[in-house]
C-alpha cells in the first residue's frame, strides 16, 4: 500500500484523488519518486504547482498552502480603523488642525 493512503494531510489527499504518485507527479511535472520524497518528509507541496493541484483534485489551496493562501476569515484584522490613527495614535483630525494652526 502506498504511504498517500496511511496518511491524513492534504497532500495525500491530493494525491489520492490524482490516482497514484504517479499520475500526481505527471500532473506538476515532477518524478513520482519526488512526490514519495514530499509525502516521507512531510513536506508541503511547493506553491507554484497549488493552483494546478486544486483545478485537477478539488483539494483547496488553503489546506494545501495556508501560509500562501489564508482563509479569509483567518485574516489579521485591525482593532481599529488605521486611517484614522497616525503612527503615535493621536487622531488624524487632531494632527491635521494643529498643522493648519
């Protein structure tokens, strides 16, 4: 049995649903053996192959490369509104009335 069905991360899903290291590795362009290389290292599929990976597999790119491509929810959002706070948090109206004055 091939390692892609003893394990639970995306990129052996992806290679399950590609059909076999094989075929996956046809599908980016690599060498099966490579793929082998990434499933053993547990290593996360290079970004430049997620796109076509999701088109052909249905595996999102977010569960292949969350660090290239967040969730949108997940995303890192201000507590407040930065334009209206300067660098030192005075307000932007505050700074700009005393350069006018």
């Amino acid at each position: 049995m091939s390692i892609e069905h003893n394990l639970e991360t995306p990129l052996a899903e992806a290679v399950r649903a590609a059909g076999s290291q094989s075929a996956f590795g046809r599908l980016i362009g690599r060498r099966q053996s490579t793929v082998r290389d990434w499933l053993v290292l547990n290593k996360l599929l290079p970004a430049q192959h997620v796109l076509t990976v999701e088109a052909s597999t249905g595996v999102s790119r977010h569960a292949l490369r969350p660090d290239v491509f967040p969730l949108a929810e997940s995303a890192i959002k201000p507590t407040h509104k930065s334009a209206d706070l300067t660098a030192n948090g005075v307000p932007v109206e505050s700074s700009q009335e005393a350069l006018a004055a």
